[in-house]
C-alpha cells in the first residue's frame, strides 16, 4: 500500500511509535501510532469515489 502523504515518518522522528502499519478500511486508509503520553491515537486518510 502506498505510503505517500502520511505522517508516519514524523510521528517516528518525534519518539512515537507506530502499534499498526497502515491499512485499508471502509473509509479509506490510516495508521495507529502510541504517542508519548501512552495514549493510541489513529491518523485517517479519507480516500473519495
């Protein structure tokens, strides 16, 4: 899956880490990464018809 627009490498750069490589899901594509503070957040890549 491409790999274009997303902020993986910014969330890795800045001490996250990403928990779930990015995937396909009805609304589009997105990426789960633990962000300092221990939350998991997602990152959404909406993708249109």
């Amino acid at each position: 899956m491409a790999r274009q627009n997303y902020p993986e490498p910014s969330v890795k750069k800045a001490g996250g880490a990403v928990t779930r490589e990015i995937f396909a899901f009805s609304e589009g594509r997105r990426f789960h990464f633990g962000a300092l503070d221990g939350h998991e957040l997602g990152v959404v890549k909406a993708e249109h018809a």
